[in-house]
C-alpha cells in the first residue's frame, strides 16, 4: 500500500480513530486506533450522521475527506465488510486497526459490550511479550491468527516489547442473541457514549471502567487491590 501523505496521516489521526477517556495506561506508551467502519457504518456516514465536528474540521469536510482515504487504501477491506454484511444481515459493527507503541500496559478496564464479541487479526506481532491478560489466562497475539474474545470481562493488554504492535480489530453481533434487541441495545449503548465523548465514535463508553462487582463476578477481588497498588 502506498504511504499516506502527511496531510492525510493528520486527517486520519483526528477523524478515523476513537478516542477513549476511560481506558488508562501506566507510563507514558500510547495506544493509536484508525478505522473504517462504526456501529454498522463506513467511517464518512457516521461522521455524516452524528455530525461530529472536529478542532480542524467541519463535519462536512471530515465526512467527505475520510471516504477519499477509506476508497483510497482499503478499498478490499470494504469490499469484504459490504459483503459479509449483506449476507449475514449487518453483523460486523466496528472494524479498525489498534496499534501499541512500545512499552504500553492498559490498566485492567472491562468493555461493555455483552451484545458483541471483538475478533484481533495480528497484522504486525514482534517476537517477545504481547499479550491480554484477561481472567486467570495469557493470551498472545500472532501475525495471521485471529483472535476472538469476550471483551466484558476484566482485562489488561500490554506490549512489552520495544517495537510496535498493530493488529485489525473486528465488532460483530453475538449470534446466540436475538438479533432485534442487540439492535436495540446498540442503539441506546451509541447514543449514550457519544453524548459523553462524540469522538469515541460509539466504541468506547464510561461503563467501560471496571467496577468491584465485576471483579467479583469472575473471580478476581485480588486483583481490584493489585491493579490499585501498581496504578
């Protein structure tokens, strides 16, 4: 793929990536999203709908300027999100690649999101410990493998290693649920996080920080202690 220019790197930096208040770091290593596809929408018609203004940028513009990058560089990607969508009646919500600089740790956060499970594609794993730490298991990212998991439960990803850590990340429908409310879920879930922080586009919420009882819940009241100790 050729290289974005630095107009559009800027771009895709403000518009195309989720910003989070709730999700913390220990240290100084940042974790960077861009993506092309929220709650069930291309990047330009979420933006178009929720009319989300930008410092350098009016929703207008924002909207028009991401569909040329989206058409521009991933335009398989959302060939094969089109595809599987109209097959299978809107199932893939978020899509977006997350990116872990060197040296990251996420303090342990829950993302609750019960009406959908989240899918990690390694596109770029360096040798060495990158890992989720979620529960009592270590799960580690590889390059071409894709990783499924339910993201309500407690957990901590990290990247210890002194390179990054880039994978594609897929939100899609639980299928065991009925798929009218899980909608309707959606909906309201949306609706709420972007009045709290319109540039989370929908995906991250202030219900994402774990609270005592989920901690107890799985079995992990240490744990509330160990991460207040090291936070």
């Amino acid at each position: 793929m050729q290289s974005a220019s630095p107009a559009e790197r800027h771009l895709s930096a403000q518009v195309m990536g989720p910003k989070s208040k709730t999700i913390t770091t220990r240290g100084k290593s940042k974790y960077t999203a861009f993506g092309i596809l929220f709650q069930g929408l291309f990047i330009e018609d979420y933006v178009r709908t929720h009319q989300v203004t930008y410092p350098d940028y009016s929703w207008a513009i924002a909207a028009d300027n991401v569909r040329t990058l989206r058409e521009k560089y991933f335009p398989q990607l959302a060939k094969a999100i089109t595809q599987t969508n109209t097959t299978y009646k809107d199932v893939i919500r978020n899509v977006y690649f997350g990116t872990f600089l060197p040296g990251l740790d996420i303090k342990l956060h829950v993302n609750y999101n019960p009406h959908m499970n989240r899918g990690y594609l390694g596109l770029i794993v360096p040798a060495g410990d990158v890992a989720m730490q979620i529960c009592h298991e270590t799960l580690y990212w590889h390059e071409g493998e894709f990783m499924v998991l339910d993201h309500s439960y407690p957990h901590c990803p990290h990247n210890r290693t002194p390179h990054k850590r880039t994978v594609l990340i897929v939100d899609f429908f639980r299928t065991d649920q009925p798929r009218d409310e899980v909608v309707q879920f959606e909906r309201e879930q949306v609706a709420q996080r972007m009045k709290d922080n319109p540039y989370s586009l929908g995906v991250f919420g202030k219900n994402d920080k774990a609270k005592d009882e989920d901690f107890v819940k799985y079995g992990l009241a240490h744990q509330l202690e160990w991460d207040k100790v090291l936070s």
